[in-house]
C-alpha cells in the first residue's frame, strides 16, 4: 500500500508547546508540498520526565529515542525533533529525512537589559555547559547559575526574581511566542550556538523509501549543509575532549563558512577558528577543523560538565 492511500500521515512529537508549535509548522509545510494530510501524535520523552539535570543523564538522546522507538515500531510515520538534541552518530533503521530551512540559530538574553548592563554578581540561568563557559568567558563576576525545565518554566525563574536573567535559543523563544522576553540577542562572536540550534530534523524509517521522497520535499540543501559542518565537529571532537563545543556555519557568498570554538568550562581559555569551502564538502570541512582544534589543545580543555 502507497503512503498516500494510508490517511493522514502520523507525525510523531514532544508534547511541549515548542515541539508542538515546530511540528505543526513543519506539518502545514508538508501539507501544503504534497497535498498529504499530517496529523501530529504527542509522545512523552525520557527528557521530559526525568528531574535529574541533563548532563548528569548523559544528555545526549533523552528527547530523541521515545521517538525513534515510535517510528522503529510503525506507530507513527515521521518525527520532528530540534535537530540540536540529536545524538551525533547515526541510529539503527533511522534516516534523516529533510532538514527544513534553518530559523535563526542564535542564543538571546532573557532579562532586563544586555548582557553588559547588568550588575556584578547578577545570578544567570542556564543548563548548557557551552552556555556557562561563554558567558563566564564574557563576564567572570556572573554567577551562572545551573537550571532546567521548559522555557517557560526558565523565564518564569526571571519573572519570579529567582534569577536576573536566562540564555535561551531566540528560535525557541521565536516558536513559544516569548521574543518578548529577549534583551540581547548574541553575535555569534561573542556567543557560538550548539551545533545544529534552531534547525529542526525529520526523521523516518530507512526502509520507508516513499516517505523519505515525500519528506524531502521541505528539506533545504544549505541548511542541512550547514548542519552537517557544525555536528561533524562536534562528532570529533567528542572523541577527543568532553569541553563545550560551539559552532556556527551559514552561507557566504556561495561558500559554506564555519566557525567552531571549545571553550573551558570556567571560562577561562577558548580555542576558536574558523575555515570556508564547498557546500558539498561540508562534512569534510567541519572534520578537518575539529582536527586543528585538536592540534591546538582543544583536548585539554576538557572540564567537568555542569
Ligand atoms: N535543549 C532543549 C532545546 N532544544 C532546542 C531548543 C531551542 C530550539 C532550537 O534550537 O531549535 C531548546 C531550548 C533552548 O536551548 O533554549
């Protein structure tokens, strides 16, 4: 039986505003290329349960694998994630089917003024080890403050007075509807994004080859180019040292040009470089600078991650 004779296409989704929000955008999408009804189908992850702070659970994989189990299993067709919480290797039966166009993939401020205005010792939420040593990095007197939950329950800390502020991806913020809360949205120079921030990945069964051609109806070749530079670094250099990794890649002028820094998590020293080349070398391209980090000690700067 072909895809289209099966009803509406099952898509497969986190339950959070945010997830719910993306899904559907990426549902209206595919409707509007194929003409396919898509009906979205809540699935309640490992990371949406679990109390313990994700790094301490191994952070990789907790909001991906209910999914894939889902999809292994045939009881949904498709499954949108925030292409950042896929772990690096490949899985088992799985293909990336598309990766629609990126939103912005920057880090924003959540708070009550920029970065630089606010006052010494001003308490600083965040989870990400990648976010704790930038900012430590630009203000070594904030006190960065560990924290999880959804956004809302981030920016409702900042609200409360908890904290002063919270780093979040201007994406999210974007597709929850809360730009509102942003006060400084990050220059990449001063904050590099997680590898693959704000671009969504949709996955299928590998053997599904008529809904991997359906699916890469809303992919978009630069982005995922793009997105294959920034995780082939991470993917290396997880091998090698377990600092903060951040990246950013994007177009210029008909090159893919990339940016990677490890930094260490108090802050302290950054390993930073950039290089261009073809977009269809991305992959490539993001290994052989992964390897000059690694020349220039990025294994070093391993830390703990809190
Ligand atoms: N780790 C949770 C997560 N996964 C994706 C996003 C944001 C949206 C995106 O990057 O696409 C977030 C929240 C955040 O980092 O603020």
């Amino acid at each position: 039986m072909s895809t289209a004779d099966r009803g509406p296409l099952r898509l497969g989704t986190r339950k959070s505003l945010m997830a719910t929000t993306q899904s559907q955008l990426v549902a209206d999408a595919l409707t509007e290329a194929t003409g396919h009804a898509v009906q979205l189908v809540g699935v309640t992850t490992e990371g949406d349960v679990s109390k313990a702070l994700l790094a301490q659970i191994g952070g990789t994989g907790v909001f991906v694998n209910a999914l894939r189990d889902r999809l292994l299993a045939g009881e949904v067709d498709f499954a949108v994630h925030s292409l950042k919480d896929l772990p690096t290797g490949p899985a088992d039966g799985i293909a990336l089917a598309a990766t629609p166009a990126r939103d912005d993939p920057r880090d924003a401020l959540c708070g009550p003024c920029k970065l630089a205005d606010l006052p010494r010792g001003a308490r600083v939420g965040t989870g990400s080890p990648r976010r704790v040593a930038q900012l430590r990095a630009l203000r070594p007197d904030l006190d960065v403050v560990a924290i999880r939950g959804n956004a809302d329950t981030r920016l409702r800390k900042v609200a409360d007075g908890e904290l002063d502020a919270v780093v979040l991806a201007h994406a999210g913020l974007r597709r929850i509807g809360r730009l509102d809360a942003v006060a400084e949205v990050f220059d990449p120079d001063q904050m590099l994004p997680a590898p693959g921030q704000g671009s969504l990945a949709l996955e299928c069964r590998a053997d599904r080859d008529d809904l991997r051609a359906l699916l890469g109806t809303v992919d978009d070749p630069m982005t995922r180019a793009c997105v294959t530079a920034e995780r082939t670094v991470l993917a290396v250099l997880e091998g090698g040292c377990s600092a903060p990794v951040g990246t950013y890649a994007a177009e210029v002028e008909e090159e893919l040009h990339l940016t990677a820094a490890v930094a260490a998590i108090d802050g302290g020293r950054q390993i930073r470089m950039s290089a261009s080349g073809h977009p269809d070398d991305a992959e490539q391209l993001g290994r052989d600078l992964a390897h000059r980090l690694l020349a220039q000690g990025a294994d070093q700067l391993m830390g703990e991650r809190d």
